[in-house]
C-alpha cells in the first residue's frame, strides 16, 4: 500500500481525491493539509464521515515521511513554492494547476497572461523535467517524471477529440473551433459570482471567447505531435456555463479531407486508443449523463458530406477524468500500478 | 381592441400567446381551441386562474365571426388543415409550425424528411402567398401576409445573428458552424425521454448533428438575401440541450475576411438592426438569463485575430423571441399596431 | 406620477424594485442608491439595459427633492441609521429587514438574538410609530404610518397561511408547526455557501429549526390578533432550503376542533381574504410554479379526519409577496393608489 | 458467487440493482427480465457500455436454473402474479412494489384503494410468510423468508426516523406528522407530468396529502412494535415533490414526554441504532447531498423547548437506500453474506 499525501484537500480536487483513494485498492490517504485546517475534514464536510476522518494540517506542518507521492490539489502558483519539498526527497508530485503544465517558461506565460495571472514562476529549473500528465499521449515519460502537471478540464477534453485527428493528419486548415461547455463546479469551490445559484441557474453564456488560458496547453500538445511540424494548428476555443454541476461537453469542428468518412474516422479513433481504457469511442451522441461520477471520456466522431467538415464531441466529468480522476490514473502510472486502478467507477445514473 | 383566436392553446406556445395577450393593449383573446378541450384553460393550469378562465373548445367547434387573427400554435402538419377555413374568410394566420415556413414544395419536403414526416403538403396552394414570419426581415411583406410562419426558435437565433455579416457580404468560405445549446422547454409539453427531468438535469448532449430541421429555413432566409447569388451559404448545425428549461445560446463561427475587426463588424450589426427593437448588440457576453421572459435577442460579435474566424453569440428565450413572443410581434405587425405593443417585457431576474 | 428612491438598489430586493416600477403607472424611480455605486445599473445588470439605465449613487449623496417615497432594500442595521434622513422630511419610508417589524425593543431584540447579530437598535423611538407592512392585516394603519417594515418572506408565508384559522379562534393547542421550503434566492445575493451553487444543487436540508428569527414577527402578528389573549400560540418553525432559485412552498399544521371540516374552513379562508386582491384560496394543492414571478400567495386547507389535523399550505414567490411586490404593495396603499397597482403580473410559466 | 436475477431491469430501480451487483464482491447478475427487452441493455442505455452488456430478455423467457435470488424490480401487481414461478423452486423473492409489504389481505387493500389501483391480490397466501425487508426492524425474519417485500422510500424515511422514539415508548399524542420532500426521480422513469422538466424546474408542491400509499406500512410497523398495543400511532403524511432528481428529506413532528431532552433523545436514537451500519445518527442537520450515491440514511433529532415538540430529520438517498441499495442489504442477509457487501459506497460530492 502506497501513501499519498493530499495537499489542497479542502477544495473540490482534493474532495475528489479522497473520494477515491478511500477506495483505492493500492493507495491510501497519509495526510491531509490546507490552508484552512485544524478540525477533521469531516467535521468540515459531514458527507465524510466514517468515509475519511483525517485532521486537516497545516501546509507547513507536512511530514513527507514515508510518503510516496503527493498531490497538490492547490491553486494556480502554489505548487511552484511548494514543489521543492517533494522534490528534493524524490517524492514523485502530481500539480493541479498550469504550475508544471508547460516545457517551457515562454509557455507558461502566456498562460498566465490569460488568466491575468504574475508571469513569473518560482519553479522555471523544473519545468523541463516535467511532465504534461496526459496518459493517453505522455505514459511513458509519466513512468518516470518527478513532477507531473495534471491537465485542466477544458484541455482534457479538447486534446482527447483531437489528438486522433491531428496525429494522423487528418485535418485540413489551421484552426480548429472548440465549443466547449461546462458545468458550474469548473469554478471551483470558493463562493463567487460564477458559482452563484441565483445567478447560473436557468443561465448559459459563453465567456473570455478565445482567450481562455486553456488554449495552450492544447496548442501545444497537439502541435508538438504533429508530424509536419510546418502546419501549426490553431485553437479557437470559446468556453461556456451551462446549468449544470459535473460534466463537460465539447464540440470540435475542423475541416476534413474529402476523402475521409464517418466510419473510416471512427476506426482511427478507436484504434488510437485501443490501449486508453478510459476513452470510449461511441456511435451515439455521448451525454454528460454517461460519464457522471466516472474516469470516462465518450468520444463521438462524424464527417458532416454536406459540408466538408470533421464534428468531434467528446463528454467527460470535469472533476473526474477533467481532474482528480486523471490525477489518480497519472499517480496510478507513476507508481507502477494498473492506470486503472481504483478508477472503475461506474456512472451515478439517473 | 382586436379579436384573436388560439388554436393549440394548451401547448407552450398556447400558453406563451394567452400570457402576452392577457396584457396586450390592442388585442384580446376572443376564443381558445386545443384537442385536450372541455373545461377551462385554467383548470387545466391553476397559474391562469383570474388571469384567463376561458373555457378551451374543440378545434371543429371554432367560431371565426369577429376574429381579427389567428395563431395555430399546433405541431407540424395540423396548420396545413385547418388553414383555408381562415384563410377563405380573409382572417391572418400566425402558423407555429414549419407548414408555412417555405415557399416552395421542394424545401418543406426537405424540412419534413429532416424531422422524419410524411413530406406531403395538404395546401401547397398557400406557400407561395405564405410569409417567413421574421420582422427584422420581412416586416412589409408580413404587412399584408394571409398566412405568416413563424420561425423555428433555433432558427430565430441563427438568422438574427448570421444576417448583418450574410447580407454585407462580410463572410467568406462557404460553411457556417451554428453550435445551439437549448433549454428543455424546446421539446414541448408532452411528456417523452427528451423532456424527462431524470433524464435532462445534469445532462447535455448533441443530437440530429447536421441534420436538424431547422437548417433548411435558416439557409433559405441567409442565401435568398445574398447580393452575390453565385455564393450559397451553407449552415453546419450542432444543436444541444443543456440542463435548463428556457433559452437558447447560439455560437456562430465563420471565416472572415482579414480586413474586418470586431468594432466595424459591431458597427455594421448595429446599423444593421437599428429598427429593430428586440435585437440588442452588446459588447457584453449575453447570458440567456438577461432575456428570459423578454423577446428580446441579445448578439455580440468577436473577430478572432490569432484565427481569422468571426464568432457572433446570440441569446434568445426560446418560448418568447423564439415562438409566442415572435407571433405576437408579426400580428402586431399584420394588425398594423406598434411591432412592440404588449411585448415591452421585463426579463425575470434572478 | 410619484417619484420613488431605492436605496440598495443592487441587491435582489433594489433588483426587484427596479423591475417592478419601471412598469408601474403611478410610480417612477428617481433615484437608485447603493453601497456599490458609481457606474450605471444597467453596466452592472446586463439585463436592464434600456429598461433602467440611471447612475447608483452612494447612499451619502441621496437627494431627497421631490422624493415622495423611499424604499430601504438594505440587510438589518442599515435601515435604522438612515431612517431619520427621510422620516423628519415627512417621506414615508418602506424598510425591507428587521429594523421596523415590532413595535417593542423587546421584540426587536429577539430577533436579533435569534440572528446572532447586535441587539442594539439606533432608531428605537420610531418603533411604535412603524407599523408591520402586512396589507391583508394593517391596511388602514399603512395609510398613514411614517414607517413600513415590509415582513420577511418566510414570515409573509407563515402568517397568510395562518391568520384566518387563528383570528377565528378555529385552533386547539398552542403550537403551530410551520415546515417552511425555500428556493435559494432568500439567501439574497452576495456569494456564500448558502447559495453556491455546487453545494445547493441536488441538495435539501433543514437549518437553524426552531430558531429562525422570522418566529418572533409570526408570533406577534398571529397573537396579535388573538380574541382570547390568554391563549398565546407558539410556532415551531423549520426553514429548509431546497434546489429552486424562487419560491417557498410552506406546510403548516395544527390540531383543529373536531366540529370543522374541509369545506367550513375553506369558506372561513375565502371570507376572510375576500378583500385581498393577491391571496388566492385554492382547491388543488398550489405549485410554487404557479405564483413564480407574481405577487399571489396561494393557500390550500385540509382536515385531515384521520388524525383530526389542519394543514394550510401556503405558496408564494420569495422575491415577490415575499419582499419587492408587497413592499409595491405596501407603496400603493400609503401613495393613496390601488394597492395591485403595477402588481397584476402574469406567473412566467413554464 | 451468487447468481441474481433481475426483473424490471430497465427501470429505475433495475438501474439501480446493476450498477450496485457490477461491483458486488459476492452477487453476480445472471440474468435481465423486462417488457421492453430484445437489446442489450447497454444499447438502451449507454452509460452501462463495458460494465454490464447483457441482453434483457422478456419476462416470459426466464430460466430460473442456478438462480439464487430473484429481483422483482417491478411496478405494483406484478410481483404477485410472477412470484410463484420463484417461490415454488424456493428461490428467495426481493419485490420493490406494495406487493409484499404487508401481512394482511386487509392492509393490502387499504394500501391499494390509496393508490387507486384494483384491491385483488393474486398471491394472498404467501403474505403471512413474506416479511418486510426492513434490516433495522426484521434482520432476523430477512434471513429466511421465502419473500420479502422491499419498501418504499417514503417509508424508509418515515420509519427510521420514528423507529426508535416509538419502540421506547417516548411520544406522546397519537397524531406524527411526517412532511416529506422528495426529489423527481420518485416519479420513477416513464414520462408523464410528474416527471417532466418543465412542470418540475423551479417547482415545489405537495400531493395526496394524508392519503399517500406508503402511510399504511410506517403505521404497520411503528404500530407493530409498540410496547402497548392501545396507543396506536397514526401518521399525518404530507409528500412533497421538490426539484431534484435524487434525494429525500423527511421532517418528523411529534409531541413529546417533557422530562426528555435533545441529549437523551439522540442517545436513544444511537444506541437502537447501534448494529445498523447504514443509519447515521448527526448532531449537524441532514443534507440530502451527503447521502447522494450512498446506501445510508442520516437522522438528526433535536427537542424543541419553547414548544414541546421532538423534531426528527431523515435524509436518504431515494434510489439507494430508498431502492435498491437496500434491495441488495436484504439480499446481502438473505444470502448469507455481511449486509453491508457491496454497498459501502461513497457520496459523490459535490
């Protein structure tokens, strides 16, 4: 039994992470910490009781003893102050934030100008060792990295419904629209505006169209795996909130080769992820309903003759395969256990 | 004070016409029909209780003397029955369905396979006569109009918002994406899987993608209006249902010529609908809850400079601007009132 | 026309205000004032662009030339401090928390015990004078009080549901259980918990029972009103906070002389509002659905024979009958107007 | 292994049933029964892709060869007329309708003439022997009983929430008042007005008020186990739907003894409770989202001074342990098996 240390475990991430690793047959829970610590986390929240009961630490009074792997379930530039902790003791770190999504300081500022962000990062000698922890592209190299940058929500689901096509070279044109939508806990956990009731039920609007800081990690993943390096895709994402919890659905258009149909696309697809046991190629509209409570990503492709273009709509739960699923699946990889174990959830329906 | 009769009473769109007309200045109900009939609409639905008590009678029961009007708010194929015996007394007919959506045979036989109907048309007489019901269009030819059918609520919000860039000639490349998110009330009253509150809270998803009925009349009104006839529009559609009851978000991509930036186009949508009191551009992101319970259509556009793409968002209460509320403002316009006259609504908020 | 002035004019209770008198015949705003101020309410509230565009000032730079009314949509403890800037110009004052609801100190300090806030009040002398905005109740002593304190929205549910059982002494026993539903929008509008929307979806509970601070003004009203002043009732009120943004849905029970049945008690329901434009005495068990977006209350009574029990079931829309229409409501009656006028509203359904 | 049948599996308690026995460490599903059968019940619903892929046979074709337990996942009068195809190869019975929840042909008919269904019963003989699948009550009579009848939800919450105040003799006054909300998903999945989104969005109502079915079992079984038979308990039953798809809050109103406080009362509460590893005794107030997902129900009782009255709050998850979760508790202890096998599931949160 491997133990993991939560760091951020009183935010939605971390609430996802105990949820399965209280389940998990090969890693359990060492310690929790977060800044507002002191009581139980289920004192905190009485959804845990009896589940987890674990004091909330402090940040600074973290023991990494006997600790295999963290995970830092933390804002946007914490990990990057925390990260050295771990590293130094070799204890492999999986980030939830931009911290370690990116090879190079160039990168991450941009991110960080799209969300308005310092564009200075405290960590920049780690970056290269990094990993973007992405197992259906990166599994190899997440075997083996010190620090592995967990994907965002959007990201994941806009690089899942791509990557097929622009691998294969597929695609024709260089940009390609991602219509993505997104339930209200993508906000995160602390009250604001774009998590209010009042004001998201019954609501839908789109926001920061094009200039959403997930676009880059997306640029870069699928240009990096681009065999015609000459032909860089663009990303013209345009995020949304829709009235719902959990769940995203994204919708990719792209031009196609003529010669290409539905079926012919479907069977690269499903061929590219043979060994991806969370993705699923499906013939039918996927729902966010389908992969609620789940580490799936439903995937649905189809060539529109009409008028010559590719539709990818991929479905995930954003706190799930969108997060904390895909960290324990990376965390999985990083310790040398089955990507899927503790991970087969089966869907809350209805 | 006018006399309108409303036949399908008892549907969303019965129910949306007896809301605006119980506090329409210059018309008033004079006769409710529907199948389910025999008692009063507000026994049926307490909310009409001292708001409307009419009794509901049977659709062969209907009287036409002193009817100004008249809105078959009925599904498909229903209209194209009933028509003559109002259209033969010179009584205006406000159609809800696609039965007089077209003008040709030809396109209703596409709209109906679309939906999967019997393609044959009971009075295809009347469609050359018949108007497309879309004021910020066809306001002098809905003058005079015998039969008016009023847009699909999807169309609405693709039309209003592909209009100004289609009929400057704004656009280029051929293929228009339309990616339309929904709320369940778009599916009507009768109880089925596509309205199932276990099966729509928390869930969105895709269907009919490419396929939707409504392409037709939206690419009928785009390309009729081309000053360069040679270049025919075609409109890939996606649409969606998100988990709440009213309103559509419509995101509209195409490829735009470089030398346009967001503030000319802006400009030119302005212009475009400075007569129209419904269509409002904003340089906010509109969110469907600012139009619930309005017949208002809010649009924004944005060149996108990293991708050379034009995206125009619009928003619209499906039920208002796209059903009740349009008909009421093409009666409004075929009785020769003010176009807004009981239609001065204040969204519901929060 | 009357001129109006609101002071917390950006709150849900200023929002709903503003919706109401910019459609209302006799009244008109003058004057929006805030804590948050400087900008137009319209670049702060999309939705009312075109509908209310007026500048909100801070509340110290309120103008009280020509003002013929002040709404104070402000939380408690506000309203008391500012009070006298309008009271000692003779300008009727509607306060919409706690500071004017009882007429003895003692009261007002129970409640605000009740709500863990400062017992103290700044304004003590202007409490006898004030009078329990309460329309179906106090009518004629709204006509002229200087001071309204509009009734909370739980209270309003409560009382209309029970002060016809009580003033007709048609109650055994001296507790009243009063099982109270709301949407989440009483929560009002600054962000917090108790309104996020990824811990209120999907999710119902009960809080502070037996200890709301709306008990004390239910107690005073229905006791109040009492013939036989030995026999004080006591409420036993559990607030519960269900998934919907509008509404409360109130359940109350009491044991009843076993002489009454559903009918006579219905009759002395009817007889008793029958002068009550907005209280609606219903056979079918009311919708929250059916009073969203108007100012109606509407009640049901049973007996239930089996268990010689009443149950009164109440339904009204929290920011409506329950704070802005009868606060309306109350601005009527003291401008010498109707007191629906501006308030006949069609329910927005569905 | 244990082979388990389900019939009924297309509904929503047959979902429930498989997405439990797809994990459960020592019940495998041999078999799916249902009318609308032919397809695999992964095509019919494509949540279930890769965890459970068998076929749905008809009801008519079931082979009862290595069967081990049967599940009638089935509408009321169903179970009756399949049960002795089961009962006679002694294969043990778990029915989710009223089929088998009472003793007596008497109550039978009571329970039906409430539901306003036929008051025949096509297997009388066999309810002597079946038992009502309460494990908290009748752990004991579960371990054998040839049938044993499931029971509803609303009576799930209303018995464990007065269970232990009855038995030990702690009410007084005949009449408890049970108010109880209850998400939509109650409705069960085929499509009619109580499930539609439209009509349940934003809506709060109560219905059969005093005349629900399941009053009959919850005065059965607190009745059954009081210690002095003369003091029969009748219950005031007021069911409410509240818009949320999963989830019961059940409020309890009871006069009580006055030498008992709060304290007393939960002790009492934990120590009846003691063995019972799914009912959580909570000083905190229940939120239906602590127990979404879940098999537990959570109970808070709290004594109301100023009244007299003992208030006691349950929480469950309608589907689970209002369903299926406890179907499968009763089978786990029918079988032979701990009772919580399979079904220490986690909350998903948020």
């Amino acid at each position: 039994m491997k133990n993991a240390l939560i760091v951020g475990a009183t935010g939605f991430g971390g609430l996802g992470l105990i949820d399965i690793l209280t389940k998990h047959p090969g890693i359990r829970i060492s310690g929790l910490a977060a800044l507002d610590h002191g009581i139980k986390i289920s004192d905190m929240y009485p959804h845990l009781r009896g589940i987890c009961d674990l004091y909330v630490k402090s940040p600074e009074d973290i023991n990494t003893d006997n600790t295999d792997i963290v995970f830092l379930a933390t804002p946007d530039q914490v990990g990057m102050n925390l990260v050295h902790k771990f590293y130094d003791r070799k204890i492999p770190v999986i980030d939830f934030s931009g911290d370690f999504r990116f090879h190079s300081l160039d990168d991450y500022k941009t991110y960080a100008r799209n969300k308005g962000m310092s564009e200075s990062h405290s960590s920049p000698e780690l970056l290269e060792e990094s990993v973007y922890g992405l197992p259906e592209k990166n599994f190899n190299r997440i075997l083996t990295a010190p620090v592995i940058g967990n994907p965002g929500c959007f990201a994941m689901a806009m690089i899942l419904a791509l990557l097929p096509a622009a691998e294969n070279g597929l695609l024709k044109g260089s940009t390609l629209i991602c219509d993505g939508k997104t339930g209200v806990s993508g906000a995160g956990i602390n009250p604001g505006k774009s998590n209010s009731y009042p004001l998201r039920y019954e609501n839908s609007n789109t926001y920061r169209e094009g200039k959403h800081q997930h676009l880059v990690e997306v640029e870069n993943v699928i240009n990096y795996s681009l065999k015609n390096k000459s032909e860089q895709y663009k990303i013209f994402f345009v995020p949304q909130i829709v009235p719902m919890n959990r769940g995203i659905l994204m919708t990719v258009y792209a031009d196609i080769d003529p010669k290409f149909d539905t079926k012919t696309i479907n069977e690269f697809y499903k061929e590219y992820y043979t060994k991806s046991p969370f993705v699923h190629i499906s013939e039918s509209s996927p729902n966010t309903s389908e992969v609620r409570g789940t580490n799936r990503c439903c995937i649905k492709v189809l060539v529109d003759n009409r008028t010559g273009k590719l539709l990818v709509i991929s479905a995930l739960d954003n706190l799930l395969k969108g997060q904390s699923g895909n960290a324990v699946q990376n965390a999985n990889i990083r310790l040398g256990m089955d990507q899927d174990a503790g991970l087969n959830l089966n869907p809350i329906y209805p």
